[in-house]
C-alpha cells in the first residue's frame, strides 16, 4: 500500500490529479504497472524541462574556433599506414565493438516498421538497411579475422519487431553469440499545461529520449560492464541509416589511439558555405557541433590559409570513443532539446485523442553534446561519396534514391 501512497503523493506534488484518477480506476496487474512506472520518473527533472519551455532562449556569448582535422586521402603514406596498423592491432585483440543506433521508425519514408528494416532498392533485389551493415562487418570480420561484438540500440516502440526481423533473417549470418540487442531509455511527454499524456496501454506516455540516450541506456543495460569484462577498449558508434557507414574504419582507430584522443569523429566538407548541416569546431575551448542556424553569415563563409572552409567539417553520425570515454558521459546529464510535437492521447473520458497540430513537448539530448565533456577530440576527414549515404526523407536529398545511387557508384568503384 505504501507504493501506492508514495505515488500518489508524487502525482499531487507535481499537479497530475488526471493520473491520480486513473489510478484509482485500475486494478490488478495494470495497476502495479503504473505504480512502477510512477516511482521510476524523475518527476522534478521532466517538471523543470516543461517550465523551461516558457522561457526565451538566451543567446550567450560564445567563442568560436574552427577545430584541427586530419584528411584521410591526403595523409602522407607513412602516417596512414602508422595508423593502419595501430588500429588493426586493437581490432585483432579483439578491444573494438561497434554499436548501431536503430530505435527510429521509418515513419519520414513512409516505411511501416523500423528504419533497419527498410529495403533499399539496389541492384534491383534490393537490400535492407540492417543486412547492410551486416555485409559491412562481415567484411571487416574477414580482413582483420576476428568477429566483432555487436551493440544494436532499439527503442520500446520497435524492438519486437527489430528482434523479430532479424531473427527471421537468421541475423544476415552473423554470429548471433556476437551480437546484444539493448532498448534506450525513454522520457514522458508533457502536454502545454505541463500534464502528462497517458497512452492506449494507460500508462504514462513515454518516447525515446534522443540518441545522447546512448550512454546512459548502455550503463543501465549492462552493456557498459559487458564490455568491460570482454576487454573491450573502443567502441564506434553510427547510425542505421547510413548505407555506406564504415564500423570498423582502422585509420580513425589508429589516429585516435596514436594522438591520444578519448573521442574522434569522421566528417565530410559541406558541399557549400551554407548547407544546412553540423559543423564540428570549438565553442569556449572544448568540441561541439554548431548547427548551421548558429554559425554567423560571415563565419560560415570564412576560409583558412589552404582555401578550406574554416568551419566546413560536418558531422556523419561516426563516433569513436575509449571505454572510459562513454563510462565518464554515462555518469553526466546531457542537456535536453525540445521538439513540440503531435501526439495522441487518452482524455479522462478513457477515449483516444488524435490531434491535428502540435500538443505535447517531447524531450531529447543529441549524441554530440557529449563532445564538450572533453577538452579536444579528432577528426578525420573523408569523402562523401565513399562513406555518407544517408536514407533520411522519402524523396529529394538523403532519399532512398540518393542513397542507391551513392552505393551502386561506390560499390561499382571498388571492382
């Protein structure tokens, strides 16, 4: 009875009478489920994110600099092979795992299931965005003999259905002992009144917490000390949706362990001052991603004494770090964004509401805010048609069609 009473207690602290009501109507299992999901929220922490969506964004004096990089075509022979090797030792010893973020939905695409398991139309059969990952690391696999442990985040929203795809495709023929599927973790939405919404299964309505949940799901999973005792050293981080993503790329290994940094990133030039895209460079000394919206007209513009844009490193969504990198960001709060969203809901009435305009605040932290912890990280530069097709909108830029084409050509280029 106490847990009921405790939250309760919480439900009235924080002005969700509405969850009370519903408390009261259910009974058994259901019940015990919301009671649980009600003294695991961090009430205070969504409460404090809600208030901070009534106030003006202070604009705070930043100090910008461009951010040192490496470009991997452009390194003399001794270095890339220096690096080359340093980095294939780590993967031979078998200190590198590889983790893929696939907790969207192909919703932008019009794809019905999770963004993994969206065919692209290659080569006329076309391929899953899963199963080319896997051809991705089964390579690997071959080149340095060794099988590389793979991480693969879903969300509660997809992974039944991951699971589920990917057994019934026997895991594209990779070594199932080798591969652990983990759930990020989620935050509840709040409606402009700072209610929480309630979902058809009533309870309280959760999403995925943006893809800086990364660090803290893979402590709370036990991932982080899995790998640990596996001796795992570095771990590279992408995205599913990247159909010529490179996971175990032995130059940003090596040029990260021989320089000494915790954290390294692959970019690619903008393809013009003003893309719409992330910037890697240093805001009051430590690394960041600016986003185009922040870079000032004439900085965005500004070239260095080679005719290289200044600021023209955007990020692809490759993370490298240490081990001990993503312990010390799994410990630390990363600061939350906020997206003012459509969301339905159950009313008091127990009926569902599907609103036409935005509703609710949904919270989420970004991967990269993470980068300020540090002091410096590195970058290596590499080309957009080698290693950047991404599979983001149905039509247009980033589209399935783009990213066929990217990987046809690239693939075609390599025999």
């Amino acid at each position: 009875m106490d847990k009921v009473q405790d939250a309760v207690s919480i439900l009235k602290e924080y002005n969700q009478d509405h969850i009370i009501d519903l408390l009261n109507k259910l009974e058994g299992e259901k019940k015990q489920e919301l009671i649980d999901q009600i003294n695991r929220i961090d009430f205070q922490q969504i409460m404090e994110l809600y208030e901070n969506t009534k106030k003006e964004i202070e604009i705070k004096e930043n100090k910008i600099e461009a951010i040192t990089y490496y470009d991997k075509n452009k390194l003399e022979k001794e270095q890339k092979e220096k690096w080359d090797d340093i980095g294939t030792k780590i993967i031979q010893n078998g200190e590198y795992a590889v983790i893929t973020m696939a907790g969207g939905q192909g919703t932008r695409l019009g794809h019905p299931g999770p963004k993994g398991t969206f065919k692209l139309d290659v080569y006329g059969k076309g391929k899953y965005l899963f199963e080319i990952l896997t051809e991705n690391l089964k390579e690997a696999n071959k080149k340095y003999n060794t099988t590389i442990p793979w991480y693969i985040m879903t969300s509660k929203e997809n992974n039944k259905q991951t699971v589920e795809f990917l057994e019934k495709n026997n895991y594209f023929g990779y070594d199932r002992k080798q591969i652990t599927i983990f759930i990020q973790n989620e935050m509840p939405l709040v409606n402009t009144e700072g209610k929480l919404l309630i979902s058809k299964d009533l309870k309280i309505k959760e999403a995925s917490d943006g893809n800086g949940g990364t660090y803290s799901s893979l402590r709370s999973s036990g991932c982080l000390a899995e790998m640990k005792e596996k001796g795992i050293k570095w771990i590279f981080v992408g995205g599913v949706d990247n159909a010529l993503l490179k996971m175990a790329d032995v130059t940003l290994l090596g040029m990260a362990k021989d320089l000494g940094y915790e954290i390294a990133s692959k970019s690619v030039v903008k393809a013009n001052p003003h893309e719409k895209v992330g910037a890697f460079c240093k805001i009051n000394g430590h690394p960041k991603i600016i986003e185009y919206a922040e870079l000032p007209q004439n900085m965005a513009e500004e070239v260095d004494s080679n005719g290289e844009l200044k600021y023209g490193e955007s990020n692809i969504m490759c993370h490298l770090y240490t081990i001990d990198a993503i312990e010390k960001i799994s410990k630390e709060t990363l600061c939350y964004h906020t997206a003012f969203k459509k969301n339905s809901y159950i009313d008091g009435n127990g009926r569902e509401v599907v609103p036409e305009s935005p509703n609710s605040y949904k919270f989420e932290s970004f991967i990269f805010d993470a980068f300020e912890f540090f002091d410096d990280m590195g970058i290596l530069r590499v080309k957009r048609e080698e290693e950047f097709a991404p599979v983001k909108n149905k039509e247009g830029s980033d589209s399935p069609k783009t990213a066929k084409e990217l990987y046809e050509r690239y693939w075609k280029n390599q025999k």
